[in-house]
C-alpha cells in the first residue's frame, strides 16, 4: 500500500504554502513588541507594555491553516488503492468454445455429448442476464460464431444449430480455438473468461494454454469414462478400418494433466446444475480478482479528510461568522434571477449527465437523453428509445470507433444498408480486428444484396394487369391446357426459402478455413 501512495492531482500541494504565510503574518501581527521596537527605546518599551488577558491557546489563525492545509491535501487526491469507475459493467466476458470435432457425436450421455454441451451453454447463458457472451466451434479449425452479445435468444438459435457436419476441417486443433477464442474478447477492459466444452484436449496444446493472459480458462469435459459409439449424420455408427464401431471416452486422465501442468482449472459435466454453478463461479471469481489487482482507476480517498476538515470549521460556529456567511450565500442563491422550473434537491447537486444516467437505469430512456450533453450517451439513450434517425445525428458528432458502429447500428434499423455498411468500415479502419463491427458489416451486406435480389424479381415479374383475357376452350381437351398448381406453389416457395443458421455457418466455415490455407 505505501508504494503505491500517491497524490492524483498533486499540484494542489503547492496551496500548503498559504497555511504557512498565514501563520507567519498571524505571528508577526501579535507581536506588538516588535511593532514598537523601531519606535521606542528598549528600556521605556517594557514599562509601556501591557499584558493582555490569557486568552484561548488554540487561535483563530492557527484553525484556519490547519483547514486550508487539510484541504489542500484533500484536493490533491491522496490515493493509494483502484476502483472500478461508476456505471462501468460489472460482468466479465464470456467466449464459449465448443468442439464440434466428431467424438463429440457419442451417445455416451443423452442424446448426445454435443446436445448436451448445448443444454449446458443455454443454462449458463441464461443465468447471466445482461453479461455478455461469444461462442466459437473448433474442430480441426476454429472459428466466430457469434461475437459478444447480450442477445441470449441469438445465442441460443445459432448454438441450437451447431453440428459436427458443418467443419471444414476434420480432427481437433484447441491451440487454435483459444487463439480464436482470445481474439474475440481483444479491446476489453474487463477480465474475460474463456470456457471450453469438450471431451478431451491433445497434448499438443498443452503449451498454448501454458501463455500468460488476463483471461482465465476452464475446461468442462462432456462425456463419460466409459465411453459410447459415435454417431454418424446418415444415422450410423463410426466405424475403424475393420468395420468395427469406434467407442469414445472422455479423456479424464488428459484433462487431469492439464490441470497440473497449465494450472487451467478443469472440471467433467453433471446431471444437475453443479457443473453450472461451478462455472459461474469461476467466472465471478476471476473477474473479481482481475478488478482487485488492477482495477480501473486510482480510488480518491481525500474525501475521507472532510470529516476533520468539519470538526475545525466547527469551532468557528462559537463566533457565528460561518453561519452567517452560509445564511447569506443560500439567500443570494434563491434570489438570483433564472429560469423557473420544477426540481428536486438531488439535481442541485447532479451535472447533466448524472441526471441522464439515473433516469437511463431506471429504462426511462426518452428522459435520460434530454438530460444527457454527451453525445455518445444522448445517441445511446435515443437509441434505446427506439429513435433512431435522431440517435444517428448524435453519434454523427463524435468522430471514434465507437460512434461508427453505433452510427451503422442505426441506420440499419432505418433501412440505409448501404451506408450502415460504409459506417462499419469506417469503424474498422479505427479499430482493426473489431469482431462486432466485422459481423454487423457482413450482415448489412447480405440486407444489401437481399434487397437487390428482391428489386430485381420485381423487375423481372412486374405486376401489371392484363389488357384482355380470353378463353379458348381447348382447356377440356388434355392435358396441355392444365395449369400444374403444385409446381407454381414449389416454385414460390423455393424463391422464398430462407437458409438456416447450421447451412450458413458451414459456408461460412468453409470459406474462412480455404483463406488462411497457403
């Protein structure tokens, strides 16, 4: 604690020396001996002295050094601890990697140890409401499936379609996951934690988990000892080269090794929510040290000095200057012209801001961005009131990162697909590898070819309405003149079709594993 004592602001230490000139002024003015001694001769000055009463040892001038002195070192911003700053998150990160390696298929445990990593990853994220969460899915490659979000029905839909058949690359590569994995929670403040779901981890990545990082790592083994056959996508069974069915076990004995040669805290799935607890702990317990060895912020503790500060200026009320002075200042206040308007006592002391952000806890989001002036926190306010188009003009005064993504956030919510994509890119240009903007750029893309699509089936089918019609007859004679109504309503229906989630992550698999291929 002593070397790491400090003062925040230490050129208010320089105001120590006004305590010191007024003591020094205070003493000279009560020496009335020396004030005379130019003036009147040594031996008539003492018979021309008089003593007066023995007043109170403790003098006036000598309160009020002490107050300045203390008040000076008040504002100087003594400090020796850090502090998590006001309205930051409270909730670590969360990057689940599942491993989608085809062991994970075996129906060791009901359905299967995949399903079941999936009931586990819905547990965990609905017991973080509001905390942010990324998933990632490895096999012999890794890959983003969502960055983080909030979003837990997001989460839940992609991860409900997470399958071992949509990897590009057979085997399991988790060196890789974790670097996929850590790349994800790049530019966060918060200590994250990076949990895998697995049935075993190759030695050979013993040594990526080995590296030093601010994120903790656990490993949940899914699966059981014993083992079970490994389904394959036809409804078979993985067979070896002797047509023998395969029996996978959870490697318990690897994941021990891990733990004792990484440190990596390693844990095997339950029937209940123990294995879940387990890892909200975990994942409450790193954030927690993480904040307490570095924190945000030097915590000011010369607030802490107001309390003697107090006491000294309490001995001046015996005189009633204080209360004077304090009665005619709060008068002056009330009568000072200005604007009438209704207020409480807790405004007179809150900046704009604070006043937006309490009203923005409390959801009144239309209040808090009428009080906000920050920018960022007005858009945000707009934003969460559903004002999107006044929430973009907000964001457009602030010239980061940050305001580029939540500018294209909202222009994708007014339709501009074009621009919202111009305005990731510009965020992407300030902050290279930003996983948020990168997806949310990709998903305005796709609007914007969508939308094209769509204009050009309009074009290509205009529906204007005949200028005649006019019956043959000949519809009775075979089966040329029938109209096929099946095939019609297939054909809509295949223009219609929407490709889900599992069909878009294994393209999107596929491309990302043929561009990092020499």
């Amino acid at each position: 604690m002593i070397e790491a004592f400090h003062f925040l602001r230490p050129w208010w230490l320089l105001a120590l020396a006004l305590p010191a000139i007024i003591i020094w002024m205070a003493g000279r003015s009560s020496d009335v001996r020396s004030q005379w001694k130019g003036l009147i001769e040594p031996h008539l000055l003492d018979s021309l002295m008089v003593e007066g009463a023995q007043r109170s040892r403790i003098r006036p001038s000598w309160l009020l050094a002490a107050a300045l002195a203390l008040a000076s070192l008040a504002a100087a911003g003594p400090a020796w601890q850090r502090e998590t700053p006001p309205f930051v998150e409270d909730t670590a990160p969360l990057v689940i990697a599942v491993d989608l390696s085809p062991t994970m298929d075996a129906i060791d445990v009901t359905p299967s140890r995949l399903e079941r990593a999936k009931l586990k990853i819905k547990d965990i994220v609905a017991g973080r409401i509001g905390a942010r969460s990324a998933v990632v899915a490895y096999a012999g490659s890794a890959h983003l499936v969502l960055p983080l979000t909030e979003d837990g029905s997001l989460i839940e839909t992609y991860t409900d379609a997470l399958a071992t058949r949509i990897m590009p690359v057979d085997g399991k590569n988790t060196a890789r996951a974790l670097e996929r994995a850590e790349a994800a929670l790049t530019g966060e403040d918060a200590a994250g934690t990076i949990l895998f779901l697995t049935d075993g981890v190759e030695q050979q990545a013993f040594d990526a988990f080995k590296r030093k990082s601010k994120h903790a790592i656990a490993v949940l083994g899914i699966g059981t000892q014993t083992g079970g056959p490994v389904k394959t996508p036809d409804g078979g069974f993985l067979t070896d080269a002797t047509g023998s069915r395969m029996f996978s076990r959870l490697d318990v004995e690897g994941l021990k090794n891990l733990h004792a040669l990484t440190g990596v805290d390693v844990a095997t799935m339950t029937d209940d929510d123990t294995d879940i607890r387990w890892v909200s702990q975990k994942i409450r317990t790193n954030f927690a040290q993480m904040r307490a060895a570095e924190g945000d912020r030097w915590r000011d503790l010369g607030w802490w000095l107001v309390i003697p500060l107090a006491i000294l200026f309490a001995f001046s009320f015996r005189k009633g200057w204080v209360v004077r002075v304090g009665t005619a200042l709060l008068i002056a206040r009330f009568l000072m012209p200005g604007e009438v308007q209704a207020t409480d006592l807790t405004g007179m002391w809150l900046t704009p801001d604070q006043k937006g952000r309490l009203a923005y806890e409390k959801g009144d989001f239309e209040a808090a961005s009428s009080h906000f002036a920050d920018p960022m926190w007005k858009g945000t306010a707009l934003y969460r009131a559903g004002k999107f188009a006044e929430a973009l003009d907000s964001f457009a005064a602030v010239d980061s990162a940050d305001s580029w993504y939540d500018q294209g956030n909202a222009l994708l919510h007014i339709g501009k697909f074009e621009e919202a994509a111009a305005a990731y890119k510009k965020a992407l240009e300030k902050r290279r590898d930003w996983p948020d903007a990168a997806f949310n750029l990709a998903v305005a893309q796709k609007l914007i070819h969508q939308k094209k699509d769509d204009e050009e089936e309009q074009q290509d089918e205009p529906n204007l309405p005949p200028d005649s019609v006019q019956f043959d007859g000949k519809g009775k004679q075979g089966k040329a003149g029938k109209m096929n109504i099946a095939e019609q309503t297939s054909e809509l229906w295949m223009k219609n079709i929407i490709v889900s989630p599992a069909d878009l992550m294994a393209r999107k698999f596929a491309i990302e594993a043929q561009q990092v291929k020499p």
